[in-house]
C-alpha cells in the first residue's frame, strides 16, 4: 500500500480556509455563523475569525444538511436543536463510508 501523509490538524483556521474547505464563498460562513448559535469562532485583536477543529466539524455537518441533504435553514436549526447526537453519529458514519469508499475505488484502481 503506498504511503500516506496523515493530515496536519491545526488548533484555528482563518475564514478563508475554512470556505476552502467547504468551497462556499466566505460571506457564507459568515451568514452561518449569525444564524446558528453552535458556531463560535474566537476572534484575534484584529477582529479575524479563528476556527476550531470542532467549529470545522460544525459547519461540515451544517453544509451537508443544507447542501446534500436540501434542508432550509429552519429545518436544519430544529434538527440541531433537537437532535445534536444522532445527526453528529450520522455525519460521522457518512464520513466513515466516504474514506471506505475512497480506499476501495484507489485499491481499484490500482489492481
């Protein structure tokens, strides 16, 4: 199997990074961050918007629900409001079946 570099998780990631991550423009997740109160970005002396890991995960699991899922914004505040463990448990196991997913079509693709 060839080597992998494992990723480098940083402790913050500025907005635009994190809009990278997402490829949504950065105005979005600032939009996001005023409409759900479970983003708390810290912000510097400057006033820029420093991410945590857990912010990153957050916003991942909003935009799945809001891009792939098609949820409103409405429908994605009950369902973080009302069920936060089962839609992060769902995340994760989507996101777990994605790597699989990935590994299996790169064995192929090697065969």
């Amino acid at each position: 199997m060839p080597y992998k570099e494992q990723k480098v998780e940083k402790l913050y990631y500025s907005i635009g990074e994190v809009a990278g991550m997402l490829e949504v423009p950065v105005s979005t997740v600032r939009f996001w961050e005023n409409e759900f109160t479970i983003l708390k970005p810290m912000k510097n002396k400057k006033g820029n918007r420093l991410f945590t890991p857990a912010d990153v995960k957050n916003l991942k699991i909003i935009h799945h629900l809001l891009k792939e899922e098609g949820m409103t914004l409405s429908g994605v505040k009950k369902k973080l409001t009302g069920n936060w463990d089962e839609t992060d448990y769902k995340y994760e196991i989507n996101e777990s079946l994605q790597n699989i997913k990935s590994i299996l079509l790169e064995l192929k693709d090697n065969m």
